[in-house]
C-alpha cells in the first residue's frame, strides 16, 4: 500500500491470527520485513509462507522473558535491525467476577500484563542498544477505559497496559522510543466471534440480536475491522507520527468514553 517502511523491521506478537495477522499484513504491505512471534506456529508459519521472504516466524510464548530475547536476537539476524515492536498478544475471557478461579486471573494477568511488559522491555533493550530509537506499539482495549461486566480480569490487564505505556514512554523518550497503544472497540475477530455466544445468554438474547446490539453501541454504524486497527497501528509506528509518544489512540468508530 505505501513505502512508509521501507528498510524497517517489525516484530509482532500474536502476528498469526485476529487483529495481530491484521498488523502482520498492513506492516508488509507498507514495506516492512516482519516476523511474527506466536505460540501458534503452525498459523504463523502457513501466514510467512504466504506473504513470502520478507516474512519470518518464530515460535513465541510471550509469558517467557527469555523466548522474546531469543525472537528479538533472530528478527535481527535475519533482518539487521529492530525498528517496531508490536506488543499485540493477548486474550479475552468471559467470567463473571464470581465464578473467575484464581488460576484464570493469574493466566489473564500473565498474558496480558506480562507478555506486553516483557515484550516491551525485550524490545526497548534491542533499540537502544542500537542507538537510532524506534517505536513501540502496545495493545490495549476499550475495556481499558471503560469497566464491561464479566469481564472485569480482561479489564484489569488493559487498563494497566496505557499506564505502563505511559509511564515507558516518559523513560525512553531520551533514547528517542516512542511508545504508545491502541484501544480497539468491537471488532470482527475469530476470538470475538467465540464470545457473542456467552454475551447473548448472559443478556437472554440471540447471537445475531447481541451483535445487533454491540454495532449499535457505534455512533459509525458497524462493527471494525482488523483492516481498521491495522491501517491506525501502521501510521502510529511511521515516521509521520515522530512527536506521537505516550498515547493511547481509540479506533473504535466514536464510542466513548472508549
């Protein structure tokens, strides 16, 4: 689509499905070398092939510090450098706050939370050990800002993560590492698919009447895309949008306070 990246190179975590492959995809498409860093392999692998040579996949599990050390050091190898860090792994649960069992809140925190700090401090060390800055784009949710019943541990994790990208981005500043993150709403992903069964029995409704309800929460008039989150995430990490660090874009089609 552009040449906006030329000569960069990116790494994405959860690159091989949703919204990741969606980041994966426009990063390549706007002249990017990209490796996507995902448990999945099999996903990750079958989407590199495709995209073709410029398009590497690591088997990554971002709740282990040293994997992403190891994912960073072989998108280097191959590639030369590190200029864009998307921090993108993550999931969502359905679980009122009665019936989360502790192990699924320490699960949540651990993907969530972890992996985004883990990868974002993996690639902020790469960075500045190569002297020439870069940008760091972590995801977070409307569920960040805004507290969704029954969801209230993937809540937790979100909000954490524009305050983590906050407080780095006033930290690497000096190293010229921007730092920011993305908030989608409601967004037509295989995982979001996989929850609209459990919202609509916990509001006594239909599948297709509790997507007709999400969609009406937008002022814009539909449900986003991947293709959406992935065109806002290209821009925030190019050199338009240099004076851009600390900040946490909203691509939800005017919801507030999302």
């Amino acid at each position: 689509m552009s040449e906006r990246h030329r000569g960069k190179t990116a790494v994405v975590t959860g690159g091989a499905n949703g919204i990741g492959r969606g980041i994966v995809e426009r990063l390549h498409a706007d002249g990017a070398n990209v490796v996507i860093a995902d448990i999945d392999i099999a996903s990750a692998t079958s989407l590199a092939e495709v995209l073709g040579a410029s398009v590497a996949a690591i088997e990554t599990d971002v709740r282990d510090e040293a994997a992403l050390t190891d994912c960073i050091a072989q998108a280097v190898d191959q590639f030369g450098n590190l200029d864009i860090m998307v921090n993108n792994a993550g999931y969502i649960m359905f679980s009122p706050v009665v019936e989360t069992a502790a192990d699924e809140w320490r699960r949540m925190m651990d993907v969530n939370i972890n992996g985004i700090f883990l990868g974002m401090k993996a690639g902020a060390q790469q960075m500045i050990a190569q002297g020439k800055g870069g940008t760091i784009v972590n995801a977070s949710s409307g569920g960040g800002r805004k507290g969704v019943p029954n969801f209230a541990h993937y809540c937790a994790t979100k909000a954490a993560i524009i305050m983590m990208s906050q407080a780095a981005a006033g930290e690497l500043a000096p190293h010229r590492i921007r730092v920011n993150c993305y908030t989608p709403g409601h967004v037509e992903t295989p995982m979001m698919s996989g929850l609209l069964d459990k919202i609509a029995g916990a509001h006594g409704t239909t599948r297709d009447e509790a997507y007709q309800a999400l969609e009406d929460e937008v002022p814009w008039g539909r449900w986003g895309k991947v293709e959406d989150v992935a065109a806002a995430v290209s821009w925030l990490a190019c050199v338009d949008a240099e004076y851009i660090t600390g900040q946490c874009i909203a691509m939800n089609g005017g919801q507030l306070p999302w």
